[in-house]
C-alpha cells in the first residue's frame, strides 16, 4: 500500500543528489512525501509541483528571516503571492487564520490556486484549515521548517486551529498536494525545538514499531547532535509510520487514534498552561509517560518498559514530569473535552507493550486518578 | 440514482398524515429528505432520526419565537442544548460560526454529537460550517424555515460563512444526516422571503426543466396565495432538480455549477450592497435576467424567452432591475471574485434555451459589457 521509493537521483547546481520519496495511498487524494537535502533550492523540480499560477506562501515572522527570499526564488515564475502571520501556537486562531482568507480574496485568487506552508505545525495546520475552507477547498503544499512538522503534522491531512476552550477544536481532514521535508532546514532549529520533535519520533516506536524503538534507543546521541544521516532515517521511518497507519483510516474513525498516544494527557497540560511556556512535543512528551504510567498501573505493561520509555525521555532532554500547579481534578476535566471522547466516555491510547498500542475506554477509574494525583511535577522552565 | 417515495403514511395525533421522502444518492454520505404536514410535532419519527444522546439546536432571534419550544418538546428525550444566534445575512460570519463551537464546548460535545440547524439559509450554512470544522466534522440535520432553505440551500452540503470582500468564501462541503421540510412553517413567512425563494425555484425550470417552468407559469398566483399543494409540489420538484445535479456532482467540480444560474450578478449585488436591502433570492431573480440577457445578446438566446423570464419574475414580484449606484464596472470587479472564477477567467452560467442551461468561459467580452452598462436599475427599495 505504501511505496518508498529510495534514493532519487536529481541534479541540483552541476551535482548529484539524492531525495527520498513516501507515497501515501489514499485513492483520489493520494499524495508524495519528499526527504532530502537542498530541496528549497531546486527551481525546476519545485515548480513541476504547482499546478497554478496562483500561488501564496504562508509564513510566520521567524522563518520568513531563514527561508522565504530562497523559496521565493525558487518559484519566481509563480510570482508568488505571501502573508506572513505571527509566530507561536497562541496565534493559532479563527481570527489569524481569517488573515490568511483575506490575502487570498485580495489577490483575487481562484478555487485552482495554491496555498504552501512553509514553517512548523502551527504554519502548516492553519495553512491546511485556511486552503480546507477557503471557497470550500483549493490546493496546499507543505514544506514544514521543523523536525516535529516533518515527522508528523504535515503529513495526514489534520488542519486546525485552537479555541480558548479545547485545541484544534475547528478544523478538517484536507490532504496536501505534496509534502516537502528539506534536511538542511532543521540546521536553523533551536535545540529545543528539534528535541520537542522527538517526543513524536520516539512515540512511533512504541505505538507499532518496537524496531525503530530500539534504533533510537541506540542513535538518540546522533540525533541529538544533528547527524544527516539518521535524521533522515528518522523522517523517513516516522513518515512511513503516519503514512501507514493514516491510509488505513483516513478520518480517524479507528485505528488512527493510535497516533495520539500521550496526546490527551499532552493536550491537557498545553490547554492548562493556556499554550505558554510547554511545546508540544514536551507535553506529549510528559503524556506518553504518564500513558504508560497508566498502562502499567493497570497491569497491561511491565516495569522495566515504563523505564525504557522514561530513561529514553530523559535522554532526549524531554521532560518526564507535569508542570506545577495543575490539581488532578482539573487535568482530568480537560480531558473530558478531548476530541476522543465519545458519549461522556474517556478514550485513551494505552500499551501493551512496547510497540504495542491500544485506543480503549475500558479501563478502571482508579488507576486513572492514581497516575493523575502521582505523578512527579515540577516547577515551569525546570523540566 | 434519485428514489421519490411518495406519499409515506405516518400517524401523527391520531391522524393520518402523509409525507415525501427524497433520497439523495451520495455513497456513504446519502441522505433523505422529507416533505410534509407538522413533521416537528412528530416526536418519535423525529427522535429515530438522532443517533446521539448529545444533541444542540441552533436558531435565530425571529425563529426561536416560533418554533424552538415544539422543536424542543419533540426531542426532549435528549435535553438538547440550544444556541441563539442574531437573524440576518449581516450575521453570517466566523465570529457567530465560532459561538456555535463555544456552545458545543462549553456542552462538553464529542464527535459523536448531533446539530440541528432550525432556521433559513443562514442558519443552515452557518450551523452546517459549524458541524463541519467541529473537531473536524460532526453530524448535523437541517430543518429549513424558509422557502429558500428548503428548495435550495438546505439541500446539497454546501456550507459556508461570509468575508467581508466575498459571499461564502469561507467554508465546507458536509452533507446533513437528514434534511426536515415541515410546509406549516411557511405559514409565518412574510411575504417578502416566500418570494425572494421562488427565484430558485424558477431558476430549477431555467436550468433543467422546461416543464417545471411551464408548471410555473401556469400556477404563479397559487404560490402566491400560499396554496399547501402548490407549495409541496414545487419544494418536491425542486429538491429533485437540485438532488439529481448534486448527486452527479457533489463538489462542483462541473455540472453543479449550473445551479448557480444568476449567482455570479447576484452575488457582486450582494456584495455591493454589503449584503443589505436585497434579499439573496432578489438579487438572483435579477441575475438570472441579467443571464438570460446576455445569452440573447450572444444569440443563443430568443427576445421570447427573455421575456418569458422577466413576466414570470415580474408576476412573482420579483426585481428585475439593478439598484441604483453600483457601476458596470464594479459590478465586473466583483464578479472576478466569484467562486467560479477560474485562472482569471470568468465562468458564467448562461441559457441556450428554457431549461438549457451551460457553464461557460467562451463568450464575448462586449455583449457582457453591454448587459452591465445598459441593464435598467431602480432605487433601492423600489424594485
């Protein structure tokens, strides 16, 4: 169902070099990934991917400093059109993303034109929802600027944007046209930022892929100091995950939930902290280990596992303990809000193991609260 | 593709009633519509058609005096929340959109949760935007309280809210679970919107039944007298007409466009009077004879059928002039901004004959300049 097509060959500037492509298979909506090095640069092969002559890019203020003039250039033919939004997940709003609706309606453009994203996953979720809703649906390019939109928010077509109640409660499943992940974009990335992009790499391994798993407990030093070579393998694999699981169940009626492993303990704590000071990824981070605190608790997954997840956490420089002053009761009700709930019921990602992943409601009550009211907090910024 | 099963008998307070029910054929996303007699006071066929125990009705200020507590009484099984919204097409925006997903939040709604949008057209488009971008798509039913609503825009899954720079730019294709025509509503209805909704319903012969057309010149003054089997005919033939485009064509990617006959003038009207003054239906009665005109000055249309068009519009009493103060030019600016807009091209539906109707970028640019420039135009408020 999935076709990885290793190691294209394209010429760029006079050399060889090599791109790695991932198809996802969803029929009609059926799209590719791209890895590979310097691919911001390469005019021809960028432009093959528009089919417009509209096109807008969507940006935030930090990446329009490293990358825009290069994209620009590169597809100067389109005479790209560009709106540039505030940087941060608070900005992740209806009102933010209206901006994007109104640069669109003021260059005129039609419902064949091409919206691309290039930045992390706030960029890219408010440029998919505004291209979901925009005279009911166009076109979008992604090219996420980061290591946890290139592992995962970029690819499976959730766009959203965060209400002050719950996040990405308003959205829609709206597929890319293509997905652009340049390694040499992650150079620029803050250190806690590609570390925050761990937290999802290391979640694909324990939801389905214990080999990958034990990759990464063997390579997290070379991650950590940003070798080429395995953080392309690590795109690559998480990629394929997502892909995989995605194609299976498109509009998450199923196993798809599985990707949230961690997110509805993370969710809580980023709605919490009202999306200050946490990233994403530490949240999820703290909420993978707190969903195998659980898993334990319960007797579906031994000890020794729980400190697997814990000790490669830790290594990770992620934090494996909650923010002070989030009482259990007030976690446990923002969960309750959490898009996995259904008829009052709580809906959890839970492990049987490592690589081993379950979406369940049933479960007892007791545990729950015991993982909510014992696990270890700290104060904010010392995680 | 299309089942009309007439004349379903069910029991309503002891009484026999009886009830159309239209199937519109859309795969996984099919749906029935239902034509009848007090179909809001049938409380258990009503219930049946909720498959949820988390249930919100949204209304408007005008309708929530009408009909809210016999809607609410028939489904008080479920103790549905409700949201009341400010009526008028100058409240059709993100802003309202967002207090219909604030109310599902506050409610602790899942994604399992049911809508129901209890109201006219911008009612509808709203709650149904709302139940689309809801964490990513919930269910919703449209019980339409006006003519339009229920020949037109109830009908089909277009959803959307407005921008200030373009009518419906922001917005979803989602089909209802169900649509509810109940024919007492349209009891209330002033005079002025029961006409503003035989536009589309003349547009329905224009488009693709000449027969339905002749029906209407025949019975003009028994709609406008309110006659209930009058009334229950068109909603069905229209419905039918509209069902039958939608079905081959869900997302307007070719024939469905037709149904926007009269939309492209219609809509730059709408726009140029800031969506005040002239209702939707007034300003497409307008527009189809703007089309008519320019398909007789392209030739492909006869003086007679042009005429056939502004006596049918007249005796309904609908406008058939501009308002005073929008120049052509303004008028072609604004019509470049319409949905069916494609790489600048203008894409206009046009008449090769009474319900003939084609999509069409390949016309002279001069007989639209002259449809511009010397159609008649009247004062506001005199049409």
């Amino acid at each position: 169902m999935i076709v990885v097509l290793n190691r294209l060959s394209i010429a760029l500037s006079g050399k060889r070099k090599f791109m790695r492509e991932i198809s996802v298979d969803l029929g009609k909506k059926s799209y590719p990934i791209f890895i590979g090095e310097d691919l911001l640069a390469n005019t021809s092969w960028l432009e093959s991917l528009i089919a417009s002559q509209q096109v807008m890019i969507v940006t935030n203020t930090t990446i329009e400093q490293l990358y825009l003039a290069q994209l620009k250039q590169s597809i100067s033919k389109f005479k790209p059109a560009v709106t540039i939004i505030p940087d941060g997940e608070s900005f992740k709003t209806l009102g933010v993303m209206n901006k994007i609706i109104t640069g669109l309606l003021e260059s005129k453009f039609s419902r064949d034109s091409y919206l691309i994203a290039l930045g992390g996953g706030v960029v890219g979720d408010m440029t998919g929802f505004a291209a979901a809703c925009y005279q009911r649906g166009i076109s979008y390019i992604q090219i996420p600027t980061t290591l946890l939109a290139q592992v995962d928010s970029s690819v499976g077509g959730k766009t959203a944007v965060n209400h002050e109640l719950g996040k990405n409660m308003i959205g829609a499943f709206h597929q890319p046209a293509a997905v652009i992940s340049d390694t040499d974009v992650l150079k620029t990335l803050p250190d806690r930022e590609l570390i925050a992009g761990l937290a999802e790499v290391i979640k694909y391994g324990l939801i389905r892929d214990s080999e990958f798993f034990f990759w990464l407990e063997t390579n997290m030093e070379k991650l950590l100091e940003r070798d080429a070579d395995a953080l392309t393998h690590v795109i690559e694999r998480s990629c394929i995950n997502k892909a995989e699981v995605v194609a299976q169940d498109e509009k998450e009626s199923g196993l798809r939930a599985i990707l949230n492993l961690g997110h509805s303990f993370g969710h809580a704590i980023e709605t919490a902290k009202n999306y200050n000071d946490w990233l994403h990824g530490e949240a999820v981070a703290t909420g993978m280990l707190m969903a195998a605190d659980l898993s334990c608790r319960l007797g579906w997954l031994d000890k020794e596992s729980v400190d697997r997840v814990r000790s490669l956490l830790e290594r990770a420089a992620l934090p494996v303990r909650l923010p002070t002053g989030i009482e259990p009761a007030r976690m446990r009700e923002l969960m309750s809000i959490d898009k996995k709930a259904k008829q009052g019921k709580l809906f959890l990602i839970l492990l049987k193991g490592i690589g081993q992943s379950i979406v369940t409601s049933e479960f007892e009550t007791e545990p729950l609260k015991e993982t909510l009211s014992c696990f270890p907090s700290v104060a904010t910024g010392d995680k």
